[in-house]
C-alpha cells in the first residue's frame, strides 16, 4: 500500500491565477478547490457524479469535479463560480439571470448549475426549453422544481452576451 | 467518500504506459476520463497500489475518417463523439447515441474505450460498436491485436483484454452507400444506463433488406450481436409482419438478466418493443 503522504505537485490556474499545491494522489478536484485553495462556492452534493453542484469548468468544459482527481488538474486552467465575478461588483450575465427570474431557494445547487449553463449557452445559445432541460440533466436541485431555472435561461437566449 | 491510497503516473506515451502495467499488471489500473473507476474507487470496490493516468497519451486520441474506414482513438470523450462534425457526416448514430448518455458533465470526461474496457452490461458504446461491425485495436506487451466487438466481451465487466493489454483505438468500416443506424434505448431513470439499448443498421436495396446488423446492450451479461433476426431479415421487406417476427425472435435470443429493477421477462419485452420501434424507423 502506497504511503498516504507520497504528494504530487500540482501546478493549476484557478479563476487566472496561478497556484501550486502538493496533495495526495487520491485527492478528488473538488477538495483541492474546496479545502487547499479555500473556494467554497462549488459544493459537495452527492458525490457521486449525479448532482452537479461540484460543476467546474476545466480548460472551458464543464465537468463533475467530485470525480476528477486533483492530480489530473496539473497544468490546467479552472473556473469556478468564484472566478464569474469579484464580490461586490456586477453579477455574471447568467448570474442576474439567475436573480432576475427567482432561480434559487436554498441555492445549493446554484453554483453548479450556473457552471453548467454558460456550456450549455455556449454549445447553443438558442436553446428550446427541450434543448434547457436536455442540458441541465447533469444538474439536480431539490427546491425550484427547475421552472423559474428554465425561465432564467430562456431569458438569456440569443441575447449574444458571453455568459 | 475518500479511496484507499495508491500512487499515480502520468504517461506520456503507449510504450510507457504497457511498460508500468506490465511491471505490476493486477495492482495497476488505467485512469482515462475516470467516470467508472473514481466512483469504484471511492467505494473501494478497487484498491490498485498504482493509476497510470493514459488520458493525455496522444496516440489514443483522434477521430480519423479515410477511405477505408473510421478509427477512434480510446480517449475519444462522449463529447467529442457527439460534437464531431466529420463523423456525424458519415454516421450520424455517433451523435445520437452519445446524447443518450449519462449528462453533459459526464460526456466531456467519460471515453469510448473505457465504456468499451469496463464492459458494464447497461453501456451504450457496446450495443453500437456491435453494430457497427467494429473492431477493436488491442495494444500489448506483445504488440497490436484486433478483435472484433462482438468477440470482445466475455462475461459482466469482461473482457478479452489482458491484465497487460491496453484498449487502444477503435475501428469501423465505412459504411455502404445506403446503411443508416440507429439506436434507442430505455433509460433506467436513475442511473441512466440502458434498461435495454439496441443499435440496428440496415441497408435496403429496391425495399428488400440488403444489409443487417444488430447490436443490443442492458438485456444480458454483455453486449451481443442479433444474428437470428438479422438473417431472418435479410433479402426480406420491412413490412409490419417481418419486423414484429424479428423482434420477437430478437427477444428470445437469450436469456436475459434479471434485477430488481427490470425482471428478465419484462427485459426480453423491452428487446421486442425496441427492435420494432427501431426496424420501422430505419423503414421509413
């Protein structure tokens, strides 16, 4: 059995700043984002790869970062919610929309749904309502039974903003 | 959920990463997109003492289409399968069949070889792959092998592969003017993986079936080839009575899994409905 501390240096940008960490091999992604660089916008749901609130974008694909080894991050580029907007300042476009339509209760899920939607607005940026909920599969929220979400989304179809 | 400790490598090429699993092949597993072995791990259903991490090696990726056929390289991603332009142009089933699985997340991570090496019996790669008339490129200590997909799974998650063989590209032959496929499948809800999947391609020539091939998944231990409908179709019409006696031959092919989820009698029902819904498509 391989000794817990054998560490891997992970060099990663994180929302455009560069970080180096060293962590275990068995590290899962969402705890090197969560724990060692103290970004605790992206979530722990399920951790299982059914939920979606662990959603970060690696190199612009959004991915499931509670099954994504920290160690398979080396030289990647990472977004999360944190890296949407400086606090304070104007929301993210999917953000307001987000606001704007009352897409969140508890807002659990929020910040990896938001994640999702900006590739689902990429792939399609005129997507159907089909189109809205195909896209958010990956994505489960206990509290809005995901109307106002799709309402949110719709809003911002074809507005040709970068979400 | 934390998995037990092991050690990574990233390989940079195919010969390092044989040479690693040929120094310890039963406490080494390969690490692609992860989709299937993280969520093993974390259960510790597996404890490898090492990951060889293959998912930047280059010679396993790439979608190439030349003329005489169609090779995909293990590490293509659901998504990439999907998203290829080239390829929905030559077989539109790519695109299809990959909306079908699991989410978006999980299509930008997950591979064909690892859907084809893991061998679930609920995968969706399998079904098409058969057929598709496939084969499979085998790299080893030994060198390259082929296989084709519907001599490639044995039993429930297995393979042909030995411990020291890497799954390295897969490869099709392109399809004759006229061959349409498709694929549908009944999701399990929860999970996403095919209650039963059937990938069917047929080709006719003045209404009479020419050509005939039929991959099915979900219903048995792995995925198998529909041979006994497939040559009762062949110089036949698709017409109603034709294709409902073919699903229905379809259905009694095998004996199907049972689980809690699906019995085996309802399973084989499922072949049935499928097989009808998927021939009258391609009819019209």
């Amino acid at each position: 059995m391989p000794e817990p501390d054998n560490r891997h240096v992970v060099t990663l940008e994180i929302n455009g700043t560069r970080k180096t960490v060293a962590v275990e091999a068995r590290k899962l992604l969402v705890h090197l984002i969560r724990e060692d660089l103290g970004l605790t916008g992206t979530h722990v749901g399920c951790d299982t790869s059914q939920c979606g609130a662990c959603t970060v974008e690696i190199d612009g694909l959004a991915i499931k970062s509670c099954t994504v080894l920290a160690v398979m991050a080396d030289g990647a580029s990472i977004t999360t919610i944190e890296g949407l907007t400086d606090i304070g300042a104007e929301l993210s476009p999917v953000q307001a929309a987000f606001h704007e339509h009352h897409a969140l209760q508890c807002g659990f899920c929020t910040p990896g749904m938001v994640m999702s939607v900006r590739q689902l607005l990429r792939d399609q940026p005129n997507p159907s309502e089909h189109d809205i909920r195909h896209g958010l599969a990956g994505n489960i929220c206990r509290c809005t039974g995901y109307h106002n979400i799709v309402r949110a989304i719709e809003s911002l179809a074809s507005k040709g903003d970068q979400p | 959920m934390i998995p037990a400790a092991f050690d990574y490598v990233r390989a940079s090429s195919l010969a390092q990463a044989i040479d690693l699993l040929r120094d310890d092949p039963d406490g080494t597993k390969l690490l692609a997109g992860g989709h299937t072995l993280l969520p093993a791990l974390k259960l510790r259903l597996a404890s490898p003492e090492l990951l060889v991490d293959i998912s930047g090696i280059a010679e396993l990726k790439g979608i190439e289409i030349s003329e005489t056929g169609i090779r995909i390289g293990a590490l293509a991603t659901h998504a990439e399968l999907f998203a290829s332009e080239p390829l929905y142009r030559e077989l539109p089933v790519f695109r299809q069949a990959a909306s079908l699985i699991a989410d978006p997340q999980v299509r930008n991570r997950g591979t064909i070889g690892g859907s084809l090496a893991n061998a679930d019996p609920a995968a969706d790669w399998p079904a098409v792959a058969v057929a598709l008339q496939a084969e499979i490129e085998i790299v080893g200590p030994n060198g390259l092998r082929r296989v084709a997909t519907r001599d490639f799974f044995i039993d429930i998650f297995s393979t042909v592969l030995e411990p020291d063989e890497i799954l390295a590209s897969v490869h099709i032959p392109r399809p004759r003017t006229g061959m349409h496929f498709i694929y549908r499948k009944i999701r399990h809800p929860a999970s996403g993986f095919a209650v039963v999947g059937i990938a069917v391609g047929v080709r006719l020539q003045e209404g009479a079936v020419d050509e005939i091939s039929i991959g099915v998944t979900g219903a048995a231990n792995h995925a198998f080839a529909g041979q006994r409908a497939s040559d009762f179709l062949i110089g036949k019409t698709l017409s109603q009575d034709n294709i409902e006696q073919a699903a229905q031959l379809l259905s009694e092919t095998t004996e199907c899994l049972s689980d809690r989820y699906a019995s085996a009698e309802y399973r084989a029902n499922l072949i049935r409905i499928e097989t009808r819904r998927a021939l009258f498509a391609l009819a019209s």
